[in-house]
C-alpha cells in the first residue's frame, strides 16, 4: 500500500494551533458581550471595561500555556 501523505517533524505546531482555538473562540465571546452590554446600558461601558480586560488577559493566559505545554512535551510523528 502506497502513503498517500506523510506528516513529519514536530507535534507541538499541531497540538498549539488545536489549543488556539479555545481561546479564540473565548476572546470573541467576552468582547460580543462587552458590545452587547454596551449597546443595551451605555452609561456601563466605563464600569464593566475592566472586567473586559481581566477576562481577555485569563484567556490570553490560557493561550500562552497552550503553546508552552506544545513545547515541552513536543514530540515527533514517524
């Protein structure tokens, strides 16, 4: 049986771009709710702003030690 495609060198770019998606999908959330309380009480924007930001800097956390785990128990296909 002939390989029809092979992948080949690190299993951390592959783990990294699947632990991406999560919080991608979270930032998205947290700022649609932001514009959304927004548009419903904007007297609030300046009340709930911070929260936005220590929500987007967890998720942005989670990210990061997505890619840092990627790195330490990177592993090779063969």
């Amino acid at each position: 049986m002939d390989v029809l495609a092979a992948v080949s060198g690190s299993t951390a770019a592959i783990g990294y771009g699947l632990a991406a998606i999560g919080p991608g999908i979270g930032v998205g959330l947290v700022f649609s709710a932001y514009i959304q309380s927004t548009a419903r009480q904007p007297e609030s924007s300046r009340m709930t702003l911070p929260y936005v930001w220590i929500g987007f800097a967890v998720i942005e956390a989670l990210a990061l030690l997505g890619i840092a785990f990627g790195f330490i128990w990177q592993g090779t296909l063969s």
